[in-house]
C-alpha cells in the first residue's frame, strides 16, 4: 500500500472517531446536565458562552469555552457565589462544571458553533445564540 493510501485511510479513521467523540460527548452533556435537573428542581436552565476573542494583546486567538462559572436561571455564574439570593445555586453550578469541562473544546466548536451562548433548559430544550462578547 503506498503512503497516499495509508494517508488517506488513516485521515478517513481519524474523522471517523473525532464523530464518535463528538456524539459520545454530546450524549455526556445530555445526560450529565440531565443529572444537575434532576438532583436540583430550582435549575430551570444552565448556559455558557463559548467564541474565538477578536484580539489578545497580540497572542493567538484561540476558541474557549466559558463553562468554568456556568450561567444557572439565566443568573452569571460568576455572580452566583457572592449573593444571598443565589448562593443555594452554588451546588447545581459546581456539578454543571464538572460535566461540561470533561467535553474537549474542539467538540463544544462542533457541536455549537463559534461566537454563541449556549442555554440548556429543563426540557431537554438547546437553545443557540449569537454571542457578542466585545
């Protein structure tokens, strides 16, 4: 077999399972956030914002994922900790995070899009949003 062939198998194989990965993954997010719904009836939605920076003081810009701090009810991860009203949430967020950071940003890129915040509602229900984020 000539290296071409070898090549082109080898590329077919590869995209092949990156597919695999990126069902297995999305199947991940399903049913992980599935679990934060299930243990917490006061979650109606998590969200996070995922998008290439347009400028980074003259380093790459790379795509990110912004599933550190996920967005519960609509209310900023970030802010969740730090309020009265929100700390009881903190729970639901520290379990959203541990399942949406096991999924490669590669995979988040395809199956979402770039410059978008993602919402995933009780129902099962994904919602896709452009995503301004200057």
């Amino acid at each position: 077999m000539k290296n071409s062939e070898i090549y082109q198998q080898l590329t077919l194989e590869m995209d092949a399972l990156r597919e695999r990965r990126k069902q297995i993954g999305a199947s991940m997010i399903q049913e992980g956030l599935r679990e934060v719904f299930d243990t917490y009836p006061e979650v109606q939605s998590i969200s996070w914002a995922q998008y290439t920076p347009y400028f980074n003081d003259g380093d790459e810009c790379k795509f990110g994922v912004r599933n550190d701090e996920p967005d519960i009810n609509e209310i900023c991860g970030y802010e969740i900790p730090y309020t009265p009203e929100t700390k009881h949430l903190v729970p639901a967020q520290e379990l959203a995070r541990s399942i949406l950071q096991q999924i490669i940003e590669e995979d988040y890129k395809e199956m979402f899009g770039d410059h978008v915040r993602v919402t995933i509602k009780r129902d099962g229900e994904a919602l896709i949003e452009e995503y301004d984020h200057d």
